[in-house]
C-alpha cells in the first residue's frame, strides 16, 4: 500500500505564479499509469497554454472559478467542475475570480515533464 500526506508533498512554484503539489505520481511512489497533483491558481494568473502529446488530463475544480481553454474552446468552471482534457489539446486555465482556485489534476499515464510541451504565445 502506498500512502502520501498532502502536507508531505513537496511544492512546486510555477512560472505562471501556482503551486503545484505532487500528491501520488512518478516522483514518490513506482506507479506509471496514472497521477494525482493539486494546484493553486491564484487570482489574475493563468497556466500557461501548452498541451501533452501522450497524457490525457481531468482538471477537478475544489474552490474558486475561472475559465477553462480546450483547443479553441473556452468555458466559464467553477468548484465542482471537471473537465477533460484530451492528448494532444492545447490547454490553459485562467482564474478569472477574486479567489485562488484549487484544483486537481488527474493524469494519465502519470505525468511526466517530457510529455510538457508549452506553446508559443
């Protein structure tokens, strides 16, 4: 059985100004075909656009509210929102509200940086 503590997950401090932490995935545990991170997107920032050639993505939206890019589709998403996100999509999530959103981020295979390709603005 593995166990992982949110409060043992390390944190990553994005570009785009969110933490990400890693709760069960490549980097603390052997499992290979899926992961499970949270982010915090705070207030007027945004994930930067970028797609997965080989990951398919759930974006779980905990608290807060925003607006979701999929492709050329953009869609208001609040807290109890999950949306999909399929290999290959060009993706971002903007938070559009006075709130940080918390997420969670659903990845299969498991993340891994090399599948992380950023767009050109």
């Amino acid at each position: 059985m593995i166990v992982v503590n949110r409060d043992d997950a390390a944190i990553i401090n994005t570009p785009h100004g969110s933490q990400i932490r890693p709760l069960i995935d490549r980097t603390d545990s052997p499992i290979t075909k899926c992961s499970l991170a949270e982010e915090v997107l705070p207030p007027g920032c945004s994930v930067a656009r970028h797609h997965h050639n080989q990951i398919e993505e759930i974006y779980y939206i905990v608290e807060g509210a925003g607006t979701m890019t999929v492709g050329e589709e953009s869609t208001p998403v609040k807290a109890g929102d999950s949306i999909y996100v399929p290999p290959g999509s060009i993706h971002s999530l903007s938070n559009t509200g006075t709130e940080p959103i918390k997420l969670l981020l659903v990845c299969g295979p498991a993340f891994y940086y090399e599948d992380h390709i950023f767009e050109q603005s």
